[in-house]
C-alpha cells in the first residue's frame, strides 16, 4: 500500500484578496511535509470554473513548485484533461516531459474528460464525443512523447504535421499512465487500455474488491496498452483527517469532507451556477440537511464500529472516509490492503478544514499508522508483480503500433524560404542561403550588408 494526498484547491467563500495565495502557500507547506514524511505521492487536478470547489487550474504550475521544494514523493497529474480544446497535446507532452526533468523522473500522468457543463461548455466540447476526444488527445500526447520525431496524426479531433517534441521525459518510454474513475465503466476503460485506475467513487474496501478483480480480469482478457508501458494500479480515494479521539477527528474533518461531496454535487449533478456570485457554501450550509448532509449524520457515523466511506446509510453522501483515530485508520487501511488496493489518496484539504489540524494529521499518520504498511509493501507489491507477470505479457502482446510513417525525405522549410520556393523565386532562395552562410561565419557586418540588399 503506497499513499498520496490530493488536492482540488478548494477555497469556501468568503474570499479575500489573500485568499488563493494563502490556501496555495499551505498547499505547498503540507506538500513539503508529506515528502520529509514519507508519503508517496501528491496528486493534483485540473479544472476550470470550478468556484470554491476547485481553484487548480493549472497543476503543472503548483507541481513544479512541489518538485523544487521536495526530494522524493511523486508529483501525479490527477488529471490533466486531454481533450484538445482544453490542453492541445503536444502542449501536454512538453509540459510532462518538462515536469519530468525538473523533477528527476518524478511525474505519473493521468488524463481524464470532466462531466462538468461549467468546463465542457466553457471550453465548448460536446459532451456526446468527450471520450472520444479525450482518448485522441491522450493518444497522440503518449506519440508525442515517445516517437523520435512525432510522425504526424490527421483524426477526428486533432490534425498535426510531423515535428520532434522536445523536450522528452527522464522515464521511459514515458511517465505511468492514469485516468480518473467514478465508475465500473471507466476501471474496465482503464483496464482495457492498460493504465491505472484513479478511483474517485469514495467506496469501502468491501466494493474496491471488485472493482479490484473486475480490472484485472479485463487486463487479462481485453488489455492492450494505449501507452508503450502498462501501469497496472488501482487507487482509491478517501477524505481524511485524524484525531486522538473520534470526536475530535470528525469534529475537524467531517464538515470539510461532506462540503467536498456537496460542492461536487452542486457542478455536476444538481447546482444552478452564477459566475462570480452563487455562494456555494452558503447553500451547503442551508441546504445540508436537505441535501443528506445534516450534521447529525456525523453523530450517527459514530455509533458504527468501522469506519466507511459514506457517513449514514440511505440516501445520504456524505464523506467520511478515513476520518477517525490511528487506530481506527490501521483497520481501515488493512481492508483495503487485502482488497488488493494499490494506493489510497487522501482529500484533506476540503472545505474549511484548518491548515494545523491538516500538518497534524499528517505527522500523526506518519508517526502511527503508515509503517507497519510500508514495512510490507515492498514484499506484497513483488508478490503482486510476479502474479500478474503473465497478464502483462498477454496485454502487450496485443498492442497495436498503427502510428503513420515519417514521409521519406520530410521537411519543413522556414516561412521566407517557404514564400519564396512557392512563387518560384530563385534569386530569393539564393539570398537565403547567403543570409545563412553569413549567420554561421558569425560576421555581423556581413550579415548585415546582405539584409541591406
């Protein structure tokens, strides 16, 4: 079991004119933490429009900041969006490769297509075809990082000519590949094409089981890689916060975790969204307990001897997750370790959860509950790897390399050489060549004398 924390950036409001700078800052503070802790990896989103839910949108900027002030945890695009409307992928291929470098090898990527009208409309993508746009996008950023040059791609959503991408990534072929989960649908997409699932279904380990088997199945089965690798990983995400005791531990984390399921909500399945006005929080706060996220929900939480993803049974969704004590995570976590689950992501920056109560959680996981798991993961994570040896090599075995072939012979001239070649200008051509020859002798009076002909 490997563990990572996740962040949206998410800021209530009342803002203030400090307000992002400071809930960026103590980002990067409990990042640098996580990292002299032990902690495996910090993952960061992509989204856009996105008010008091999400203010992340442009993670490669907050993980580059990550990556110069820590030495080891790995920096997770979770996700970048692939679409080509959103982020044209070449674009993406240089921004990974470049994470890549500054970072020494620390980035995983993963790609994911929002269901949000707030993104899909501001960007104007079609939401019938998001899938389909998003694996183009992703499969040709995969191209442009690997292929020595990018030997050119004309397809429904994206139309590029040959080109070297530069630069390229320290990992090869390239970095792990992921993509964002919310449903069985999507782990058997991620299985399918031999990346790893980012799960963000906020399940018990008792679903993750399945969830589990059903990739691995389908890996075995119908697996064959979109990537030159195959990343065969399944996370879970979880709210979570610590406490000495369970009250004090929901008492700091529990309103965070159930305004992240309710903002979530509010973009994606029933909010009403006015730019630059609605105030999402204070709809939270009036509508909880219409909505399944009444405070008393909390109390009832605390009546069950383990904990769970969801905080009452019904109707409600609200989060809980792994919100409780030491002890209480120790038996949390175990489940899911026997579940098979790879890593567990924590969500502790939410709502108005404080930035102490969140360095505090994260000391205290390191001090009392993270090692006896990183003292058996390196034997499980080998047992693991020696048992799905022989799925790996059926996937790949049914990969399929159909990029195009480099033209023999191509080029691209510069744009002058290029007008001038077309209107058939040899006395222009000529003067190019001068131009050159003058440029490489380093003589800047010749150079000059020729453009003054």
């Amino acid at each position: 079991m490997k563990f990572g924390i996740f962040y949206e950036h998410q800021l209530p409001r009342p803002w203030d004119d400090d307000s992002e700078r400071v809930l960026i800052q103590n980002a990067l503070e409990q990042v640098e933490l996580a990292d002299k802790l032990g902690f495996d990896y910090v993952w960061e989103v992509e989204h856009h429009f996105l008010e008091e839910y999400s203010h992340s949108s442009a993670p490669e900027i907050f993980l580059a900041a990550c990556s110069q002030r820590t030495k080891n945890i790995r920096l997770g695009h979770g996700i970048i969006q692939t679409a080509p409307k959103y982020n044209h992928p070449a674009r993406t291929a240089e921004r990974v490769a470049t994470l890549d470098l500054v970072s020494n090898g620390r980035v995983d990527f993963g790609s994911g297509e929002s269901s949000s009208e707030a993104e899909l409309g501001g960007f104007t993508i079609d939401p019938v075809t998001k899938r389909e746009q998003w694996k183009e996008g992703l499969e040709v950023a995969i191209r442009c990082m690997t292929e020595v040059p990018f030997t050119g791609h004309k397809g429904e959503y994206v139309e590029m000519p040959p080109r070297n991408v530069v630069p390229k990534p320290v990992q090869k072929p390239h970095p792990p590949l992921w993509v964002a989960c919310s449903r069985r649908e999507t782990i058997l997409l991620a299985a399918e094409l031999g990346i790893g699932a980012l799960t963000f279904a906020f399940i018990d380990p008792e679903e993750a089981v399945h969830w589990v088997n059903d990739y691995f199945k389908t890996l075995e089965e119908k697996g064959s890689p979109i990537g030159k690798a195959i990343n065969p990983e399944v996370s879970c995400v979880t709210p979570m916060m610590l406490g000495r005791t369970e009250e004090e531990a929901v008492m700091r984390g529990a309103e965070g975790g159930n305004f992240f399921g309710y903002s979530l909500g509010h973009y994606y399945v029933f909010g009403d969204h006015e730019p630059g006005k609605t105030d999402v929080w204070a709809q939270y706060v009036e509508r909880r307990a219409a909505q399944g996220y009444d405070p008393e929900a909390v109390k009832a939480a605390l009546e069950q001897d383990r904990l769970g993803a969801k905080i009452s049974s019904g109707d409600s969704t609200g989060l809980r997750g792994a919100t409780g004590t030491p002890a209480q995570l120790r038996e949390y976590i175990r489940r899911f370790e026997d579940a098979g689950v790879d890593q567990l992501i924590f969500v502790m920056q939410a709502g108005k959860n404080k930035h102490e109560h969140i360095m505090e959680s994260l000391q205290m996981f390191a001090d009392e509950v993270m090692p006896e798991f990183k003292e058996r993961e390196p034997k499980l994570r080998e047992q693991k790897m020696d048992r799905i040896q022989p799925i790996l090599e059926k996937a790949m075995a049914r990969k399929i390399d159909d990029a195009p072939r480099l033209p023999e012979g191509y080029s691209f001239p510069a744009m002058p050489k290029a007008m001038m070649r077309a209107s058939g200008n040899k006395e222009g051509e000529a003067f190019l060549d001068k131009f050159a020859d003058a440029r490489a002798s380093g003589n800047r009076d010749s150079t000059l004398g020729i453009l003054g002909q």
